[in-house]
C-alpha cells in the first residue's frame, strides 16, 4: 500500500482500478487480488480528521489522424467514407452494415464550388447523405450556427458511434461544427475536410474547436479533436490570392518560430508559391525531390504538430504558436470584417519582430529580411487601428490570463524563437511601436 502522512492527521491512499467480469474495483498495488484489465486511472483516497475526500486521476487519450490525399471528392476514392479507420476489418463490418449514413456541413460558397460533387460523391457510393450549406462567416461564426447544425443533425439522426459528422469549408466552419459535435451527445465524432490554406495548415491540424462570444474571439469553444482530418489541396485553385497570403501568414509563423528552412523556402519563393496557390509543379517526369510547395506544405504541419500533440489541451501556457496571436485577436475583432485572420496575425507578427530588434534579439538585418517576406507573401504588416494603446491592452490581458507572466514568444533569429515571461518595459514598447510606425505606415499596406 503505498501511503504517506501530509500531517498528523492526514493519510493517502493510492488505487488502481481493475476490471474482472465487467466490474471495476479499487486495489491498491500491494494488496492486489485478482488479475484483470488495469485501467491508467488512479483514485486517490485521501482520510483527515474532517472525513474521506477523493481524487481522480484519469488520463484521456486522443487519437486523430492528419491524412493528405489527392482527389477526395472522386467515388473511386474511400477516404472521405472511411480515411478516419484505420483497421481494415472494422471497416468491412461498417462497410457490410447498410446503410451507411452521413451528415455534411458545408460552407456556403463551398458548396456552391463543390456542393454538386460532394452530392454525386455519395450518390455513387449509395451513402444516405443531407448535406447542410451554411452561411460560415467570420461574423456569423455564433452559437446560433452551433444550435442550427445540432437541430438538423438530430433531426437527420445519425449513430453517435460509427457515422461522424464531416465539415468542409474553412476555418469558421470546421471551428464551428467540432463545437457542434463536441457537444452533440457530448461528443460526437467528426470529420474536418479543410478548404482554404488557412484551415489545411492550422486550424484542421489542432483540437481547438469555438464561436466568437460577448464580443471576444473564440471565447466559446472545446478541445475536441476531430477523429480525421482529410487534406486536399486541389480545393485551393478556388481561392482568391488573398486567401491564400491569408493562409501563407500561418505557414510563416511556424517559420519564424521554429524552421529556418522553411523560413528561406518563403522568402526565396513566396510570391511564386503564392501565385501558383501552392499548387504542386512536380510532374510525373520530374525527379523524387520534393516540390517548394509540397516541402512548405509539410513543414509547416509537421512543426504544427510537434509542438500541439505534447500539450493538446494547452495546459502549458508557455507556447510559441501563440505568435502573431496575442494582439491581432483584439485587433480582428475590431475591424471585423476588414481583416482576414491570418492578417491580423502578420500585423502582429510584423510589430512583435520590431519588438524582437529593440530588444536586441534581432539585428536590423534580421528584421529587413522578415519584413520583406510578409511584403512578398503580400501579407500587411502595418495597420492603424493597431494602435499603442490596443497593444498595451492586449498585453495587460494576456498578462492577467497567463497565470501572472506574460509567456510571450519572440523570434530570436531567423527560425527560431524563446519565450520571455517578464513584463516588456513600457519605453521599449513605444520605441518599437514608434519605429514600427515611421518604417512601415507607409508601406503601402492596411
Ligand atoms: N481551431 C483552430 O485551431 C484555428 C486555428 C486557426 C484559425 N482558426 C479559425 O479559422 C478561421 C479562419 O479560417 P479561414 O481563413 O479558412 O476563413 P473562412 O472559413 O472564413 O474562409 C475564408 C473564405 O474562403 C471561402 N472559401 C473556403 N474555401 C474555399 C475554396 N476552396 N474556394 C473558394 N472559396 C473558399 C469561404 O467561403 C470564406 O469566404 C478563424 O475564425 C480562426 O479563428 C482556428
């Protein structure tokens, strides 16, 4: 029995939980009696002079799987039906249970581009389908499109087990359905199929799910991951350019933090990536090497990941993909819907590299160099409504929801990157934040 004594009157008992036939009992590893399953959880029995408490220590785990693939929405391909299992005889007995249903969100213009193909897709697969166009705007991204897609899915019933619900769209409406699903029957299974470069490369990749709420940006939401999250990256012929810098801007900030290579990648071959819509330019003659695009692509997810799968529920505060996210929340908010997300995160990612300089962690070179990629990823770096004051603002509230230490990631070079906890000196701030102005207010930009 293993048990210590915090006070004269305090004595703890730790438990595991075993299950023999069906039922789970607490035995403590000295005293254990029959064999069974183990579970990781632990019950800590904890008896003082005031009675019994009891702790709970029991570790959810989290599966999701992140698979590129090419053609999704051909019905020769199984992927977009059954991509998220990966056993082979699960899937024959899902497979063999007919009929096969599912229930689809899509953006509405999505679903303008796609909607038709996505419908033939399950048509020919004899799926019983609904698919469910929605108006996924950064201004509507509320509850009341939460409370509509629950309304439907109920009404359209679907096996909370073996038939996720799929969301394809961009980043509002994957954010908005896994809120959805993790709170339909308290968690539903859900699929995201990414349609913008933002999404493919950030918001599909994670566990967070939100609405915008009472004014502030995700204040509502989840960490839910998605049981598969499917990556096409035909859907980007689609976007404008400007969704696609939009997407760019989050590629950069896992260059800017982590990835000197993919840091050279953007700045030697941005535009052309950008004007080609990170389309792959690798022929079937061409040689094994990877293509730019392919290359940036992978980069940025893989450094995506490493750094959310240890800390999926962010209980570490100390996070360096928080850059170009601790003032452009505010900032987005404000002029919405002038800017798109992924350029408020480069305004903010552009003032925190002029930070960067004044505190003597970039050379001047170091920062011309950064600043002329977001210019050639034709991402703005500057904006009015970005004012000192909004920045002090938003400081102080990061401040007071990070448990007492401002945890701000700051590039120390090109590619990579700390986390200072002190409180940025106010005459530091306004001497960046005056430079930052005179340089680049006039930089043609926002
Ligand atoms: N959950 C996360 O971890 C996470 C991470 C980053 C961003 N986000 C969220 O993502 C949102 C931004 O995502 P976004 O940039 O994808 O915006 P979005 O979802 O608003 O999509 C951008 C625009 O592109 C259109 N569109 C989408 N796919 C298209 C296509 N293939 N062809 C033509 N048009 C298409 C949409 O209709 C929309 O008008 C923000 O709300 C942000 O908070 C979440």
């Amino acid at each position: 029995m293993k048990s210590n004594t915090n006070s004269c009157c305090s004595h703890q008992t730790e438990f595991d939980l075993v299950q023999v036939k069906g039922t789970w009992t607490r035995q403590t590893e000295r005293c254990r009696a029959e064999q069974g399953k183990l579970s990781d959880a632990k019950i800590y029995e904890n008896k003082s002079d005031h009675g019994v408490s009891w702790t709970v220590v029991s570790p959810i785990v989290f599966t999701y799987k992140v698979i590129q693939c090419k053609d999704i929405l051909d019905p020769r391909n199984d992927t977009l039906l059954w991509g998220h299992i990966g056993d082979e005889e699960t899937k024959g007995t899902l497979t063999d249970s007919e009929p096969v249903k599912r229930f689809v969100i899509m953006d509405e213009t999505v679903h303008r581009l796609y909607g038709s193909q996505v419908a033939q897709y399950f048509e020919a697969r004899e799926v019983v389908h609904r698919i469910l166009p929605l108006p996924t705007t950064e201004e509507n991204k509320r509850m009341e499109l939460v409370t509509k897609i629950l309304e439907e899915v109920h009404e359209f019933c679907i096996d909370r087990r073996s038939e996720p619900i799929i969301a394809i769209g961009g980043g509002v409406c994957l954010d908005v359905v896994g809120l959805a699903a993790s709170l339909y029957r308290r968690r539903t299974p859900y699929i995201r199929v990414p349609t913008t470069l933002l999404s493919y490369v950030d918001a599909s990749v994670g566990a967070k799910t939100g609405v915008n709420f009472a004014g502030g940006k995700n204040k509502l939401g989840s960490y839910v991951p998605p049981v598969a999250t499917f990556l096409d990256c035909s859907f980007f012929q689609t976007l404008p350019i400007r969704q696609i810098s939009n997407g760019l801007a989050e590629m950069l900030k896992m260059a800017l933090m982590k990835h000197r290579g993919l840091f050279q990648l953007l700045e030697a071959d941005g535009r052309k990536l950008l004007h080609a819509k990170l389309q792959s330019c690798r022929t079937s003659n061409s040689s094994e090497l990877e293509d730019s695009a392919t290359a940036s692509i992978r980069i940025a997810i893989e450094t995506l990941l490493e750094e959310l799968a240890p800390n999926l529920w962010e209980d570490d505060l100390d996070r360096l993909v928080d850059f170009g996210h601790l003032i452009s929340p505010e900032l987005e908010m404000r002029v919405l819907p002038e800017l798109l997300h992924g350029e408020a995160v480069n305004i903010d990612m552009s003032f925190m590299v002029y930070l960067a300089h004044q505190k003597g962690l970039l050379t001047g070179a170091e920062k011309e160099r950064i600043i002329q990629c977001m210019l050639g990823l034709e991402l703005p770096v500057w904006h009015q409504d970005c004012t000192l004051d909004l920045v002090r603002k938003s400081l102080k509230q990061r401040l007071k929801h990070s448990a007492g230490s401002l945890r701000m990631p700051l590039p120390t070079g090109l590619g990579s990157a700390e986390i200072f906890h002190d409180v940025i000196e106010d005459c530091v701030l306004c001497q960046a934040y005056q430079k930052w102005t005179d340089e680049l207010s006039s930089s043609g930009n926002k």
